[in-house]
C-alpha cells in the first residue's frame, strides 16, 4: 500500500478532499494511506508559532527550519521516502509523466509552503524534488499537494472503477482524450456519431485515435512536437 504523508500549517484545506473524491475509495480499498500533519504540532513556541520574519527584512513570514526539521526528522525515522517533494513556484512543472513515476512510490512526503515560503536549508537538507502545478501563484501547496496526490492516486491500479479508464486519460499517450457520448443517440437534432452506435471495435478504436490527434492539433499543438 502506498503512503503519502503530507506537513502543512494548515492541513484543515486539504481534509475534506481526502475524505471524499476517489482518494477516499482508494484508501477505503486500501491502496494508500494519507497522513495530514499539522506542522504547528511540531512547534516549540508558547503559541505554536511555526513562521518568523524574514532575515534581511522585507514582507511576509518564512516557515523555520526548526519545526519542519523536527516533523521531518520524526517521519524519516520511521520509514524511507522515495522522494521528498516542495510544493513551489518554483518547481518543476507537474505532468502526467511524473505522476506515472511516483505512483511506483512505496512512501511520499509533500511539504506545502506558506506564507514567503520555508528557509532554504529545508530545501538544501531534506528535499529531493520540488513540484509547481502551474505558471501562477497560488496561496499556499495545500492545493497543489492536493492536485498531485489525486492525480497519483487514481493511478494506482484499482483506485477508480474501471481498471483500464485511466489508461485511456488525456496525455496518457501524449493526446487529448476524444470526446465522449452517452444516451440517447438523439438528442434535439444532435445526434451521436454513427460509429459509437456500430459495435464494430475496431474502427471505434480508429475512430477515437483519428478525434484524439484533431483534437490535440486543435487546441494542444505543442504536444505533438
Ligand atoms: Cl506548488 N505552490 C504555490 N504556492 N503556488 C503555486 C504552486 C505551488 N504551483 C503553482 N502555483
């Protein structure tokens, strides 16, 4: 069963997600396990305070070093992680590829930053990758931690019904997915390609290929270079 242990101040964002989406059947089907930890847990201040203000001045808090070395100290004693992942801007861009490869993972960990982010030292001493969802700037990484575990959970062979579906998922095979139809094969003059209605697998099979390369070429060129 893979593990994913997810250090945030704020994991309270991220609960109600894993306890419903097919994070939830997954893990109710004991595929993965999901650890929320609140870093404030972690603290050795009075108030449980877990940020400071930045050396050199300006704006906003920084996460310190000593209750996330000690969150993470605790964590990797008890077992290796595969890959210990920032969540950040500055990360390398997250894409199907890489969910493919840590959904092979046995334990992850995701840091999510907040505030100005976490001292550097963090980042130089235990991290081993560091993941951004996307060109814009979100908050915090609850939500970009959120993004990954989903997207590598429903990789998990049984996590979502049909075993074969995700394999069918845009970019799985580097196109967008073809469009889909269901009933009723009619409907206010529109009507379903005849194909779907043929039973013929095969040429559904070239049909789907044919709609999934327009459909990249139209709106996703830069995938087909
Ligand atoms: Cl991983 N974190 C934050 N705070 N903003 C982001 C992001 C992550 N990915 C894109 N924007």
């Amino acid at each position: 069963m893979m593990r994913i242990d997810i250090i945030s101040v704020v994991p309270a964002l991220m609960q109600s997600f894993f306890e419903h989406s097919i994070c939830k059947r997954a893990s109710q089907a004991g595929l993965v396990s999901i650890h929320l930890h609140d870093l404030h847990d972690y603290s050795s201040k009075k108030f449980r305070q877990v940020d400071d203000y930045p050396f050199g001045g300006g704006a906003g808090m920084v996460i310190a070093v000593e209750p996330l070395s000690t969150c993470l100290d605790h964590l990797m004693a008890e077992r290796t992680y595969q890959d210990i992942i920032f969540l950040t801007p500055d990360g390398q861009t997250f894409q199907q590829g890489l969910a493919n490869q840590l959904s092979l993972s046995e334990n992850l960990l995701f840091i999510c930053g907040h505030y100005k982010g976490i001292d550097e030292r963090i980042r130089e001493k235990y991290v081993t990758r560091e993941i951004s969802i996307g060109d814009y700037v979100l908050s915090g990484g609850e939500i970009a931690a959120a993004v990954c575990a989903d997207a590598i959970i429903r990789l998990i062979p049984g996590a979502i019904g049909d075993e074969s579906s995700a394999l069918t998922d845009s970019f799985q095979d580097g196109l967008l997915a073809p469009p889909v139809y269901t009933r009723p094969a009619s409907f206010k003059g529109m009507d379903v390609p005849e194909v779907l209605l043929s039973g013929h697998e095969k040429k559904i099979e070239a049909w789907r290929h044919e709609q999934s390369i327009k459909r990249t070429q139209d709106r996703r060129p830069d995938l087909l270079q």
